[in-house]
C-alpha cells in the first residue's frame, strides 16, 4: 500500500506543469502585473510631472524652481506646449508670469508664429490681457498686416478694427498701413463697398482720399 502513494504525489506534480507553459503565450492577464513597476524606468508616465519637466527641455532646473512651478498650478501639459510654442527655452519666472496671466500655450504659439517684432513674454501677456485672440492674430496674418508692434495690434483690437476691414483694405491693394489710418478708416465707418467705388473712381487715390470722400457724403450706399 505505500507504493500507491508515491504514484499520486507524482501525478500530482505533473498536471500543474503543463498549464504553466500555454498560461504564458496565452493568457493576457499575465503581462499586467509586472507593467506598472516597469513604467516610469522606461516609457515617461505621461502624468508625471517630473518626466514632463524633463520632456519639455527643463531637466535642469533646479528642486526649488520644480516645486515653485508646481506650486504655481503648472500642468505636466501645459508645461510641453510651452516647450512646443516655438519660444525656445523660457524662464521658470515667465513660464509662471504666463500661465497666471491666463496666456494659453496657443495664443504664445500663435503670437510667436506671427513674427511681431520686438515682441517680448510681457508682450504676450499685454496683447492676451487686452482681450486679443489667437483667432485675431490669424486674422491680421491672413490680411498681410502682421507686422505691426504689439501696442499697435492693442490698438487696432481695441478700437474694433476686426480682420473683415483689414481684409478689405488688403483686396484694395493697401497693405503697408499706418495703423491710425486703420483705426480712422474704422471710426469712420469705412466698408469694402466704400473702397470698391472709390477704386473705380481711380486707383490712385490714398486711403486718406478715400476717408476725405466718406466724411464729405460722397460714398453713400443707403
């Protein structure tokens, strides 16, 4: 009789052994449990702020600037399209002077894109707090008045020179405006058909002709 028991030990131990093998190529629960540890020593765990840090370029900064643009509300994301603006590598200070000033990582994109000389990350700041949009911006681009500084884009913005003006002033062959002249042609309720019938009038005619023929009641369309 204690022959028998050997046998079952034996036919005990080798079923478990079979399963083992196929458990591996076939069951998909068995790659899971050792991912998590492996994640942040390889791949960078997209919600880690340290790995963002480094991702955007700013690996060497120090602990206390880390904390202070964490302290500051700095997302891991906001971070990257920071780094993704086209501003090059910015100041902790003015990653964090944006950010508070409720600058979007598109509107620095977009304000970069546009080339407006001498523009500055306070710029930025100044152009965004005065209402300006990323859809403004495109909008001066789109009608060839890009260049213009950033006090003047406030201007024009801010006496409601829209892109369908510009637009119009482009189609009517004056691009390099003074910006005041904008802003009179806007004052003055200047419209495409006013520029249409003055440029069949004579293509010579300067946009301050123009504005002197709207104001003496000449371009009338009512």
């Amino acid at each position: 009789g204690m022959a028998r028991t050997p046998r079952w030990v034996v036919l005990a131990q080798d079923p478990p052994a079979p399963p083992a093998r196929p458990a591996r190529p076939t069951t998909p629960a068995t790659p899971r449990p050792p991912q998590p540890p492996a994640t942040p020593a390889h791949t960078p765990d997209p919600h880690s702020f340290l790995a963002a840090v480094v991702a955007a370029g700013y690996g060497d900064l120090s602990v206390d600037e880390i904390i202070e643009l964490r302290n500051n509300g700095i997302s891991a994301g906001y971070l990257v399209g920071i780094s993704r603006a086209g501003w090059g590598k910015l100041k902790p200070h003015d990653i964090i002077d944006l950010h508070n000033n409720g600058v979007s990582t598109e509107f620095l994109r977009a304000t970069g894109e546009a080339a407006i000389p001498g523009l500055t990350i306070r710029g930025v700041i100044d152009l965004n707090s005065n209402g300006v949009t990323v859809a403004y911006i495109d909008g001066l681009q789109a009608a060839g008045m890009g260049a213009f500084p950033k006090e003047r884009i406030i201007e024009l913005h801010n006496n409601g020179v829209g892109p369908k003006l510009l637009a119009a002033l482009r189609d009517a062959g004056f691009t390099n405006l003074d910006a005041r002249d904008i802003i009179d042609a806007q004052n003055n309720g200047l419209r495409a058909e006013d520029l249409r019938e003055a440029r069949r009038y004579g293509s010579s005619l300067t946009l301050k002709q123009i504005l002197k023929l709207k104001q003496g009641g000449v371009l009338q369309h009512e």
